[in-house]
C-alpha cells in the first residue's frame, strides 16, 4: 500500500509517497490537492527530516530508499541524476553522454520532467547548455532557491 503525506516547508508543501519500504514519489502540491488527507509513516517522516535537513543546509546527501516507475531510458536518466555531487550541475547534453547517447539531449529533458522523486534524485541541478537555469517542475524560483542551497548561483 502507498501512503500519501504532505508536509510544508519554506519551498511549500511537499506531497511524499510511499510504500513500507520505499519512497516512491516526492512532489510539490498543486491547490487542487488535499493536503487534510495525509498519512505519515515511518519513512516519510524520514523523508521529511532528511529534506528539512538539506533545506537547512545540514544535508548532502541522502540516504533513503527509492523506488521509481518510468521507462528504462527515464530510469538510466534518474540513476545518472542521483550521481551528479552536491553543489555541482550537469547540461542536458552531460546526462545524455553520460547515458550513451550523444543526442538524446531532449529526451533526457523529457526524463528530467517526469522525475517521479524531487530533492532527492536533484535533476534541479540540471541546467542548459550555456549555463544557464532552464525549466522545473517547481518552477524556476524554486529551483534557483535549491541550487543556492548547495553554493551555485546562477
């Protein structure tokens, strides 16, 4: 069974998913969801305090079980993501060599986008090819917030 838990931060509120053993999505509520119906368990209230942790600049890196659904070109783009250092970026074209695949630069955009677990897998430390921030599911506010959490200001 999946639990559904929504916490508030100073980025907004997070909606944390979860299994028994697992995470398996991290996403910024939306106003049309309800936030009243949220069901904490163990390892969302981990989540929760290894996010607030790195929110608070305390945190590097994570240590949480993951589990994400996606296509194996998405699932080869989230494991390259989790790779990319704290206070360090990557180009969409970085994460496509790094898949293999010179070209596919829009498709590991594509990927980016549908990043089932914010924060924790950063693709907010993907940017565009000429260094600059390009989009996020959060938006660009909250990801120019993240990336100067870790030192990089862009």
């Amino acid at each position: 069974m999946i639990n559904k838990a929504f916490y508030h931060t100073k980025l907004g509120t997070l909606q944390i998913c979860c299994s028994d053993s697992a995470i398996t999505s991290v996403n910024f509520a939306t106003k049309n969801d309800n936030t009243a119906k949220s069901f904490p368990n163990d390892l969302s209230e981990e989540a929760i305090l290894q996010i607030r942790e790195y929110l608070e600049q305390k945190r590097q890196v994570f240590s949480l079980p993951l589990h994400f659904e996606g296509t194996e070109f998405q699932k080869s783009v989230w494991r390259v993501l989790q790779s990319i250092p704290f206070g360090e970026t990557r180009s969409y074209k970085d994460i496509a060599c790094a898949i293999g695949n010179s070209k596919a630069s829009r498709a590991v955009g594509m990927a980016n986008n549908r990043n089932p677990i914010a924060i924790i897998i950063p693709c907010h430390r993907v940017i565009g090819s000429n260094g600059k921030m390009v989009g996020y599911a959060g938006g660009l506010d909250v990801k120019r917030k993240l990336l100067e959490i870790e030192g990089i200001f862009l």
